[in-house]
C-alpha cells in the first residue's frame, strides 16, 4: 500500500482469445432479420447468451488495411492508407499483435494475406489467403475453415485471428441482398458455434476464454465500400465469453462505440500494455465484472496514455480540456485509494467510486476527441505545393488543347525563352526563399521540408518553369489573334447554342464539385446534362432539315460530293467511327444535309434525340445510386432478388444478343463466330457462379472450357486488332486493314465489358452501344461535328453511363 503500482501491468483477463473477422459484415447482417434468419446461434447468444453487443463505428476511408491498423493500433489511419491498401507494408507503429508477440503470447492466424503483409513474423503459424480473386466466394473461406478443428484440440496458443473475406467477395460481386449472402452467414454461423463450443470445453477454473466477432468495414447498398455511409461504417461487434453474466430483459439497441476502441480493450483484457498511438477508450461493460478498484485502474492507465499522447501531438496540452478532466479524475481517484486503504466499506465507497469511474470515462472521451482532432491537421504547406503544379498544368493543358484540336491541329509550348528569361530566376529566387522562410518557422512536421535542399530547389525550378511558359503561350496565342488571317471562311467561327451548353455545362460540373452534396449526388448533374444536350440535339437536326436555306450553287456540287464521301467512308468495316479525310472544313455548318437525307434517314435523325431521352429515362430505373435515394427498390433490386431469376436469365440472353448484333453488323465471318462463342461463354460464367440459369444440362468441366474459352477470345481480340492497327501504321498503310484492327480491338473491349458487367447492368451495354451507334450515323454525321464536340459528347454520356450502372 506505501508503493503506487500504476506502472505495472494488471494480469490478463483471457486466457484464450479468438478473434474472428468478417470482411465486410454489416450490423443489420448480426442485428437485423438477416441475422435472425441465417445466424440462429449468434442471434441466441446476442439476446439471452454470455455476451455484450455493440455497433462499431469505423471512420473513412472504409477499406480493409486501414481498418486492420485502427483494430490493432487504436489509431485512425489517413487516407493515403487507401494506396497503400493495394501493397501493405510491414507495420512499424505500437500495435497489440507486437505487444503480444513480445509478451510471448502465441499468436495462429489465417485469413487475408494483408495481417501477414503488416505483421511479419509476428505469427507462431499462418496460412494467408489472396484478397483479389473476388469471383471467389467458396475456397477463399474454405482455406482458413480446413484449420479450425486441427487448431481447436491444441493448447499451444494464447491468441487465435480468423479473417474471412468471402462476404466481401459476395457484396462486390452481387450485392448485399443478393441470395448469396444467406448462405454464406449461415457458414459463419456454423463457425462461430464450433468455436465457442470447443472454447468453452476447454475452460478452466482460473481464467475464461475471449470470443471476439468483428467486421473491418460494412457494406454500402451496391455491395461496394470505402465511403462514409451508414451500411460502409456501422459493424457489428460482439464479445462472448462466460466471464459475462447472462442478458435477461428485453434486447435493447447495441451500444454505439468507436472501431479504435477495440484495440485498447482486449490489451487490458489480455495484459498487454495500452499502444503507444492509440485514441480509443476502453469498453468498461467487457470489463465491468471486475472490483471497482480494478476497473478504476483499467480507466486510469487508458487516461494516462491518452495523457501521455496528447503531451506529445499539442505544446498546449495542459489547457486542453480532456487533459484538465483527467488530472481532476486522478485527485479523486487518489481520494478514493485513501479511503480503501483505510478499509472503509461503507456506501459511501461505492458511491466515490462510481463517481470518479464518471469523471474518468468523460475525461477519456474529451481526451480520445481531442486526439481524433488532431489527425484532421493536415500539412497545408505541402499541399499547396502541390496544387500550385497542378494548376499550372491545367492551364497549359486548357491553352495548348483547343488548338490541338482545331482544323490545323498544331500548337507548339515555347521551352527556350522561358528557361533563360529574367522573370524564371527571379521566380525561383522568392520562391526558395518562401521555403526556407515556412521551413525555418514550422513547428509541425512538413513533408516537403523533410526533403532534401537539391530536390526542393529542382521543385521551384518546375514550378517558375510552367509559370513562364505558360505566359509566352499566352502571348504567342495572342500574338497569332492579331495576324491578318489568309483564309476567312477556314478560321471564322461562331459559336453555336451547342458549344455554348457543351462549354457552360463542362464548366458548371468542374463547379459543383465544390460542394459535398453535388459530389454525393453527381449523377444527377450528369443525367440533367444529358437530357438538355439532347434537346438541343433535336432543335439542331430540326433546324438543319427544315429552317436553313439552299447552299449557293457553287458550293452545292461539292457539298454533295462530301456526303457520298460520308456514305463510302460508312462503308469501311469499322465501328461507327468516321472516316478519316472527310472534313472539308471551308463548308462549314451552315450547309444543309437535308437534301441528301434519303426518305427515312430524315425521320430516324429527327427521332433520334427522342429515343435517346426513352432510353436514358429506362436506365435511371435500373439503379439507384447517390446517397439520399440508394436505399429505395429499383429494378435492379427487382430483378436480383432469387424469386425472379427466370425473367433476369432472359433480360441476359436477350441482351447478349442485342450486344453481337449491334457490335459484328460489319464484321468478318470469322469475327462473328469468335463474338457469338465469346458471349455465350459469358453466359456460361454468369450461369456458372449461380446469377442465371441454364436452358440446357451443364456440368461443371464444360463451364470451365467456355470461362476459359472466353478470355482466350478475348486476348484474341485485341491482340490480332493491335497487329493489324500496327501493320496498317507502320508497314502498309492500309486504311481497310486500320479498320478490320479497330473492329477487332473494339469487339474484344465490348466482350470484355460484357464478362465484367452483373447480369442486370448488360441492358446498360445494350443501350450504350445503340446510343452511340445512332448519334454517330444519325447526329454526328448529318450535323457535321468537329473532333472537340464529339469528344466532350462521348465524356458526357460515358460518365452517364457510369453511373447507369
């Protein structure tokens, strides 16, 4: 009692400790009528069991390596974590799997090869399963099962980690409410029973056994994750051991805590010092079966590490709020020893002691804000650095681009000037000395101070650089504006209402991502966008067949000589792609087509806007996307939904159809029988994986034979169509051969789009390629537009089409 024994580490809680994760298991999956229906014995344990359940909230960015670290460090990882999420390196911040390893316990682990990335011979034992064969829902979780049984007779180990990706795998490839996802909670039901049952056979009289069930992240309403929705943050999080009473009462909603809290718990639990790093507060109902001196430990050690950590991020740290709580915690807590040590049992014990756990538990929670604050400050200078140069860039890039795509196409970056001008050493002499200025002055750490004095001199340079050239394109732009022009009809242009929406709604979008909202909800910029370019589109073809006068006679001769030159160039076996050669730019727009528009041409042109409107308004039903609408059914739903796989397996088949007869009209034999085996292949894999269903007996060998039939062709594609673009480049330059190699390589790109699309999104490929097909022959042509217009219409409605999808 003389000696305070604060700075020992209390016994461990657990004997044994199993923590099984969940790629991607959302809280409605435990807590919701799925779980009722497919998890039976962890919906048992949850209400009436030896357990206490919460809801984990995991901060963006919601992907499985960042989350990996907030689980073992306590922290809240960055999102440059979402980069390195794709090659972990080993992790060197104060972790539990290092605490334990150091304390000898004796660490199993099998799951996703990210733990064995991050933690290194960490693990007496592991087996660590590829996370990016997502169309493998079965064996990626049958490779950590075929362990289990072995593993649970032995006694050689202290701490046990599962991680089980195949829900993962499910929600990407289908989505949660896909008839996939039933079966596989039942697996890991049958799991979690197996392994609770043998933990508590092996239970001794001394210490119980820890059962942890957790996800890293949920699960967004389109199977994906990464974002900040509800479905994406909120897991389930369970504790299960005998040490716990039994739940009696009605269920009542879990507890909301924090993904990081998880870290600094079971290191009590397993008598393991608290992370360095860590900004979680202890989850005291885990702990709560303990003596109120024991529990007002575990609280004080978690607030002298957040203490601790807080001195070290803030100079200030002493008027800091949570910090001020915390040393008021401790007095009274001191109070309290005092009056233990004096063997005072009366009520009045309990009630300071109950009183001092509340001022510590609202100090931590101060104390873990304060910290999560502190990881939102960002290195502005570094930044700004770096914006600097992209700006810069875009401006060259918005200079030099309307030029390249002008009739001349040509625009030369003057270089030299700008590198032996008086403005590019005077620029990189205020520059340099602005870095020495910030560096010399910053108290926090700054990325690019840390580098070296060679390498920041080498990024001033860039920047006066861009800055200079820049202003000599500039001014050779305006130099060459004020040359007499030799030919008026080729450069004189006005602007038309479509380049004016094509260049206001361009501009409005790159606006609107300024807001968070308009970001949440872009497709909506995008489908208004649509429609009112096709409005436009359809007042453009009414005014070219109707309103515009007859040609001048001279020109009327060469006129139609430049239609029937579209007509051949139609002709050549590509893919809606003009002709090239075909320009006669002095004609410019004011030519009317509609002469040479032949009988029904004329009313399919002036439909086509229309039809396009039908056709996007029939793909906004499809899915639901964005934020505030996502939950609501849709087609798509509809469709996936097991009772209407028959009408789904028919929408495939008729769409896979649709898809070989809009892309090989043109194409060769040989081409056609290659597309119809490569998308009957595609059938195959989707009936295959279970989405569709065969009219016909299968097995499995030749579902196998077609999958692979179906790459092979695919690679075949876009090979022979590379060869052929090269040969037509390089060695023959023949325009026929140019296009036979665009016609593969495009027939390959549109097999390999159908491959990768969910069985519910093909009508979405169907559609995009009829809308392209009928503005290339019906709009684009008859209108005459330029390379710039048509390449901004293509962006527009690809980026539709994302987000049809």
């Amino acid at each position: 009692g003389m000696v305070s024994n604060w700075t020992k580490i209390p016994p461990p809680l657990f004997k044994k400790v199993v923590i099984v994760l969940i790629d991607a298991l959302r809280d409605d999956f435990v807590f919701g009528s799925k779980g009722k229906q497919f998890m039976p014995y962890t919906t048992q344990l949850v209400e009436k069991g030896t357990s206490y359940s919460f809801i984990a909230e995991a901060k963006p960015p919601t992907v499985t390596m960042p989350r990996i670290k907030a689980l073992m460090t306590g922290s809240i990882p960055g999102f440059i974590d979402v980069i390195v999420n794709l090659n972990s390196p080993a992790l060197l911040d104060d972790n539990l799997i290092w605490q334990a390893k150091t304390a000898g316990k004796r660490i199993i682990f099998y799951g996703d090869d990210t733990w064995v990335k991050l933690f290194p011979q960490h693990f007496m034992e592991y087996d660590g399963t590829t996370s990016f064969f997502v169309s493998d829902f079965t064996e990626v979780d049958d490779n950590v099962t075929r362990h289990l049984d072995r593993v649970l007779k032995r006694e050689d180990w202290d701490l046990l980690i599962l991680h089980y990706l195949g829900l993962d795998h499910i929600g990407h490839m289908t989505g949660p409410n896909s008839p996939l996802v039933g079966p596989k909670l039942h697996e890991m039901d049958n799991i979690l029973k197996k392994i609770h049952i043998s933990l508590l056979s092996k239970e001794e009289a001394s210490l119980p056994n820890l059962l942890v069930v957790c996800g890293d992240h949920g699960m967004s309403e389109t199977g994906s994750h990464g974002g900040s929705s509800e479905g994406e943050v909120h897991t389930p999080l369970l504790f299960i051991s005998s040490a716990f009473e039994k739940r009696s009462g009605p269920l009542t909603q879990p507890e909301l805590v924090q993904q990081t809290d998880i870290a600094s718990t079971l290191a009590v639990g397993l008598g393991l010092p608290i992370s360095r790093n860590n900004v979680g507060n202890l989850i005291l109902p885990v702990l709560g079966g303990k003596t109120m001196r024991e529990q007002l430990r575990f609280v004080h050690l978690n607030g002298f590490q957040l203490s601790r950590l807080l001195q070290e991020n803030t100079p200030a740290y002493e008027k800091d709020p949570g910090y001020e709580h915390f040393k008021i915690a401790e007095k009274s807590h001191g109070n309290w020893i005092r009056l233990y040590l004096e063997g005072n049992n009366s009520e009045i014990l309990l009630n300071l002691g109950k009183k001092v756990l509340k001022q510590y538990l609202e100090a931590l929670k101060t104390l873990s804000s304060s910290l999560s604050k502190q990881v939102a400050q960002y290195d502005m200078y570094s930044m700004m650095v770096g914006t600097v140069i992209i700006i810069e860039v875009l401006l060259l890039l918005l200079i030099s681009v309307p030029k390249a795509l002008s009739s001349q196409a040509e625009f030369e970056v003057p270089l030299s000037p700008p590198l032996f001008s008086l403005l590019f050493y005077l620029m990189c002499l205020m520059l340099c000395a602005v870095h020495v200025i910030v560096c010399t002055s910053a108290e926090s750490l700054c990325y690019f101070c840390s580098m070296s004095w060679l390498t920041a001199v080498g990024v001033m340079m860039l920047i006066s650089a861009l800055l200079c050239s820049i202003l000599s394109a500039i001014a050779k732009v305006s130099e060459n504006s004020t040359l007499p022009l030799k030919n008026p009809v080729v450069f004189s242009s006005s602007w038309s209402e479509i380049d004016v929406v094509i260049l206001a709604g361009t501009i409005g979008h790159v606006l609107s991502l300024g807001a968070s909202s308009f970001i949440e909800e872009e497709h909506q910029t995008w489908y208004f966008l649509i429609n009112t370019l096709c409005l436009m589109l359809c007042q453009e073809l009414c005014r070219n067949n109707f309103l515009l006068k007859e040609c001048d006679p001279q020109y009327s001769t060469t006129v139609k000589h430049t239609f029937d030159s579209i007509g051949e160039a139609s002709e050549y076996k590509n893919i809606d792609i003009p002709a090239p050669g075909i320009g006669h730019s002095e004609l410019g727009k004011t030519t009317s087509s509609a002469e040479f528009m032949k009988g029904s041409d004329k009313w399919i042109s002036l439909a086509s806007p229309w039809i396009i409107l039908i056709c996007c308004r029939l793909l906004r039903s499809l899915n639901q996307t964005g934020i505030q609408w996502a939950h609501r059914p849709d087609f798509g739903h509809w469709l996936t939904s097991s009772e209407h796989k028959s009408e789904l397996s028919f929408l495939a088949a008729v769409s896979l159809f649709m898809i070989f007869f809009l892309v090989q009209r043109r194409c060769s034999l040989v081409s056609k029988i290659a597309m119809a085996l490569g998308l009957l292949g595609v059938y195959s894999y989707r009936a295959a994986i279970g989405n569709v269903m065969f009219p016909w007996q299968h097995d499995s060998k030749d579902i196998s034979n077609r999958f692979k039939t179906t790459k092979f062709l695919i690679c075949s594609f876009v090979f022979t169509g590379t060869k052929d673009l090269l040969k037509s480049q390089v060695i023959s330059a023949d325009s026929s051969l140019k296009s036979t190699g665009l016609c593969e390589v495009y027939s390959g790109l549109v097999l390999l789009a159908a491959l990768l699309f969910r069985p519910h999104n093909l009508p979405v490929l169907v559609f995009c390629l009829l809308i392209q097909t009928m503005m290339t022959k019906y709009i684009w042509r008859p209108l005459k537009f330029d390379a710039a217009q048509i390449t901004i219409m293509h962006y527009w409605f690809g980026q539709s089409f994302f987000y049809f999808q």
